[in-house]
C-alpha cells in the first residue's frame, strides 16, 4: 500500500539514469569543492575560510530563532559574546581543554537565550525587538565589562588547541562544527520539534490546540538557538586567538540578521552563503582598503569597513522588495533540481493543478470520504473495526479507543 | 456515565463587553450537537474558553468528569478534545502531509533532543507519524493531494485538511467551528453525511458551530442557542426551529399579528 502510495505521488518526473548521474556528480563536486578548499588556499584565505565558517555557525543560530521560530533577534552578541569570553577563559585562565570548554561555550549562549526567551513569551513584534536589543545592549555593558572574565579593553587570550593552530587546521574544525549543525537542523527541521515550532510561528492558538505545548517549544527554540550562537562565539574566540568586548556591538549582532535575512530564513544552503558572503566580504574589503578611507563632502571620513553595514542594508532592501526568500528563494530550483525534481516547475504546476482539481472539482467529492461515497457499510462494532479489512481505511489511523481521559497527563 | 462535556456558568468579559454570561451545556456520548446564533453571539469564544485559550472568569469544564478548567490547552488536545479552526488552522506554506503529521504532536513518543539527535527511535517513529498521516488522508480522499502545499489548494480543500489534522489529534470529542462555512447547499448537505459517518466509524462525539439550518436540523441530535453571550433556547433542532425567541434573535422582532 505505501507503494501504491508512493507512486501517487510522484507521477509527474522521473529523471533518467543519466539524470540521477548529474545530479550526483553536482553534488559530489559541491562537497569536493568545499572539503578541499582549505587544502587548496593560501594561510590567509584559510583564514576567510574559517571566519566564513564561524558565521555560518552563527547565521545557522540566527535561523533557529527567528527563521523557525518567527522570533526576532537583535540581542545576538549576547549569545556568541557570551560563548566567546567563556570559552577564551576556561581554556587561557582555568587550562581546561577547548573541546570541553565549546560545548560549555555553548550552554552558557543557550542560558543567556533562555532567559531572553523567558521575555519573549510574554511580548512579541516590535515590543519583542526592543527588548532583545535592550537585552544585547545590557549584556555589553554589564556582562562583557567584568574586566576579570573579559579582560576589558585590551580583551582576553583564547590559545587554539594545539592540534588545530593552524589555519588551514582550524578551517577544517570550523567547517566540522557546521556541518554538525547543519544535521542538527535538519533533524530539527524534520522532526516533532521543528514543526511544532513552525506551528507555533503561524498561529500560537492552533499549536496549541493541536496538543503543542507552545511555552516549552518557544523556549526550546531560544536555547538550541543560543547553545549554536555559544559555540559559534567560541569559535570566533579562538579563530582570532583573542576576544575583546568591542567585537560584541550592536552593528554586529545587526550584520547577522541581515546576512541571515538575506540568506533566507528557513532555508539552510541560503543561509550558508548569505553568511560566508558577509563574513569574507568584511575581510576583503578591510584587507584592500587596509583602513583607508574616502573623503567624501559633508559626511566627512568613511571608514571603508562601514561599506559592510552599507552592502547588508542595500541587500536586504533588495531582499525585501524583490526576493523576500533570500537567497534560499533563488537556489530553490536548484535544490529541487538536486533532489530529483525538474529544473522547471512550469508543465509541473499544472499538472499539480490538474492532480488538485481531479479530486476537488466535484466540490462535494472531496467533503466525503470515499467509502461513505462508495457506499461501504459503516463498521458497526465500533472495538473491532479492523477485523474485516474494509479496503481503504484497514485500521482507522484515528484508533477507535476507551476508556479515555484517565490517567493520560 | 458522566457526559463526554459539561460547562457550567461560563462567563466572560472583554472590557466593557460581556462576551459570554452564565453559559451551560452538555455533550452527551455520540452526539452530534449544534451550537447555534447570531454573528457575535459569542461562539467562538465559547470555543475557546472551552478549549482553555482564554481563561473565562467564572464557570468549569468537565470533561468525561475530569475538572480540566484548570488544564492548558495543550493538554486537553492530548485529553482528547480536538477543534477545527473557523479561518483554518493550516500552515498554508506546508504541504498537506506536514500538516497533518505537526497535528499528530501530543502523541509522538520520542523527546524533542531525541528527534535533534536522529536517534533510531526517533526515526522508527516518525515513518509511524508518516503512515499514520497516510491513513488519515486516505480516510478522507485527500491522499492524493499529500505533497500539495496547502495554500494553493481549494478552500474546500484546505478545510477538509484542517479536518484531518483535528482528527489527527486523534480526538474523543470533536468541536467543529462552522464546518459548513463558504460551501454550496449541497456540499453542506453532504457535509452532514460526512460528519455522521465520522462519528460511527471513529467513534467520536462531535459538537458544532454551524450557521446552515438545513444542515443542523439534518444532523444535530440537540441544539443549543446562544444570543448575546447567554443562553438563549435549547433543544431538539424541529423545537428549536419554532422557538418564538430564536425566530426573533435571527429574523429581528416579529410582531404580535405576524406571531
């Protein structure tokens, strides 16, 4: 029956051997590409490389919260801060293994985020927006200021782990953490808990009317957030090999929305390259312009790093107006492409369409089940339905049960 | 044998509007029950304080016996109580299949890290989720529109989706609200078989909104009336058909010659 079923479903497109080869290919010189890119590059391109990594670790922590679950963010330096300094700390100050202090980096960002999200429950929109601003803002006064855990001004030594102070080695460690969260998100994404929060994003009373417990799943969305943001700070700690209070601004936490944004939210690959993109075109420019600076009228200086901010606003009016899916929008066709799909969705829509109206254009057809239209008799004994196999629903999938109500919670 | 639901005293305010005063009623095994009246009457808010979305501020729930007056919404879905949604309760960006399979949350064994982690239990059961959201649609002839992203499909269409995902709650009692809602008479008509053959396949007792008198008087085995946040009449639907007061609250007053 499941492969009846299966077949119902894609009648459609099928790719040929030949197809199913290309698409392998693509997706084997993808991963090739990526794995040998830090062997290929020169020391300071496996540096880009590693930074790129280390802002799709945190563009993948921004999408969690507010590409899942609808949250906006703006406190994010919170998070990857607070990861950054504890991480710098545990392994400069206590000698404690950076692979022990990562996953503490990273539940020190997920606390911070629990107790964001513990506001988030109670306000939401703009209301919302303030406050995880307020909140970042805070943190860098309060938290990031504590000159014995932050090292102040001058900022705080976070030693890589011997067997990655290379570059090109921490590239590759980077890398290895992405692709772990990449899983992660998937899995997320693919199971109970994404789509009780995706359900939770569009409507809170009907998730919770389809037995969702919207408080628990908000804030399980915050700290799985925060606990990426936690290690991403903390390898953003160590790539540098130091961290100081002023890389944890404001500007800052914006650029990851931005890059998240025009990414596109919810879509992983997007988000991906929207962050590699922001992450090595920072690095770019500041490696060309080497502080130099314009000299324009009226506004005086500018610094050419401030072009960074400048790009993310253009891109995201660009996103907003134009592309409102980010870039994820415009790498859907490849991705269904990859998946075994057509290029084209043309000739499929309407053969989707025709799928819709076959069923439905009868109107009443589809209000009924097919059976009751068939003219089945209804199973009478209501405990033993499925002893007779009554050929479309054997076993009601909505189990035919009692007593009930006892003992359930 | 307690009744599957029974509300008492309901009351609740918005500001200065009395949305609701002194509601009760009761659902008894297998019924269908109609809940009836004027735009603004209340109804949905009956609804969701029955469900625990708002808290009303007098009054008690029972549900099989059980005080759930105090319960979250959340946990009286998992008790059993499922509803559909006036304006839908879809994630229109979805397909069919997703939806009905987030509908399935409460009774999904494995824990939230669990599914991160993509443990073999976590997996095992999701194929479960999966056939068990395959059945539901076949149930109701929507198998074939599985893969179909619900906010393209016909409006008819997507309300026969929220249907399945209030069954996949997998319900005891059913509140439908306004099932019937932008149908023609005779879709309505055949809402009516539809609903009836859900409750003696699936066993389920089934309380609704419903504003097409044909359909209610067709199907209801009681009515309940509400005008103004009160209780206004109850009954059979052929009594309720002639209750002066009924007449009035949805025709406007009629006068003494015309009574």
């Amino acid at each position: 029956m499941a492969a009846a079923a299966e077949a119902l479903q894609r009648v459609e497109f099928r790719p040929s051997r030949s197809g199913w080869i290309a698409r392998a290919a693509v997706m084997a010189a993808i991963a090739l590409a990526i794995i040998a890119a830090p062997l290929l590059a020169d020391d300071v391109r496996d540096q880009w490389i590693g930074y790129a990594a280390v802002y799709m670790v945190i563009g993948l922590s921004v999408n969690v919260i507010t590409g899942h679950a609808g949250q906006i963010s703006l406190g994010h330096q919170a998070f990857v801060g607070i990861g950054a300094f504890t991480s710098a700390y545990l392994v400069a100050r206590s000698g404690i293994s950076f692979f022990i202090a990562l996953p503490v980096a990273g539940l020190t960002g997920a606390f911070m985020a629990l107790v964001l999200g513990l506001v988030a429950l109670r306000i939401r929109g703009l209301y919302l927006a303030l406050v995880t601003l307020a909140f970042g803002q805070m943190t860098e006064t309060t938290i990031f200021s504590i000159r014995g855990f932050t090292g102040g001004g001058a900022g705080a030594d976070a030693p890589r782990p011997s067997l990655f102070a290379g570059h090109q080695a921490f590239a590759y460690l980077c890398l290895m953490v992405v692709a772990v969260f990449l899983l992660v998100d998937w899995r997320f994404v693919k199971s109970k808990a994404g789509r009780a929060i995706v359900s939770i994003r569009n409507d809170e009373r009907v998730a919770a009317s389809l037995g969702i417990n919207v408080t628990a799943y908000k804030l399980f969305a915050f700290v799985l957030g925060g606990f990426i943001a936690g290690v991403g700070g903390s390898l953003f700690a160590h790539w540098n090999r130091s961290v100081a209070t002023g890389s944890f601004g404001l500007s800052t936490a914006l650029v990851w929305v931005l890059m998240t944004v025009v990414g596109g939210l919810g879509s992983r690959a997007g988000v991906l390259i929207g962050s590699a993109f922001f992450a090595v075109f920072q690095l770019v420019v500041g490696a060309l312009a080497k502080g130099a600076s314009f000299h324009w009228p009226i506004v005086g200086d500018v610094l050419v790093q401030t072009l960074s901010p400048l790009l993310g606003a253009l891109l995201l009016l660009l996103t907003l107006t134009l592309f409102p899916g980010g870039i994820g929008q415009q790498l859907l066709p490849v991705r269904r492409w990859l998946a075994g799909g057509p290029v084209s969705t043309r000739g499929h829509h309407r053969a989707g369409a025709a799928a819709t109206a076959a069923p439905g254009s009868e109107p009443g057809a589809t209000a009924k089940p097919p059976h009751a239209a068939a003219g089945v008799p209804v199973p009478a004994a209501r405990d033993e339905a499925p002893a007779e196999p009554a050929p479309t629903a054997g076993e009601p999938a909505v189990r035919v049960r009692r007593p009930r109500g006892g003992g359930r919670t | 044998m307690p009744p599957v639901l029974e509300v008492r005293d309901v009351s609740i305010r918005f500001g200065g509007l009395q949305a609701l005063e002194g509601v009760d009623l009761d659902v008894g095994e297998w019924e269908i029950v109609g809940l009836i009246g004027p735009n603004g009457a209340g109804k949905t808010t009956f609804y969701n304080c029955i469900t625990g979305i708002y808290p009303p501020d007098r009054g008690s729930v029972r549900y099989r016996g059980r005080d759930v007056s105090a319960l979250p919404t959340h946990r009286r879905t998992a008790l059993g109580m499922g509803r559909t949604w006036q304006n839908l309760g879809v994630v229109r960006t979805l397909s069919v299949l997703e939806n009905v399979k987030t509908a399935q949350h409460a009774h999904i064994s494995y824990g939230a890290l669990s599914g991160l982690a993509g443990s073999p239990a976590s997996l095992t059961e999701e194929r479960r989720v999966r056939r068990n959201a395959e059945e539901i649609l076949e149930f109701l002839g929507l198998l074939p529109l599985r893969g179909e992203i619900v906010g393209g499909l016909p409006y008819g269409t997507q309300k026969l989706c929220d249907l399945a995902m209030a069954l996949a709650t997998d319900p005891d009692i059913l509140l439908l609200d306004e099932p019937s809602s932008g149908m023609a008479p005779e879709e309505a008509h055949r809402l009516g078989e539809t609903l009836r053959f859900l409750r003696d396949s699936l066993d389920l007792t089934i309380l609704m909104i419903e504003h097409h008198v044909p359909l209610v008087v067709g199907l209801c085995d009681y009515v309940y009336v509400l005008n103004f946040g009160r209780l206004l009449a109850k009954g059979e639907p052929q009594e309720i058909q002639r209750h002066p007061d009924v007449v009035s609250a949805y025709l406007g007053e009629v006068d003494d010659a015309a009574s």
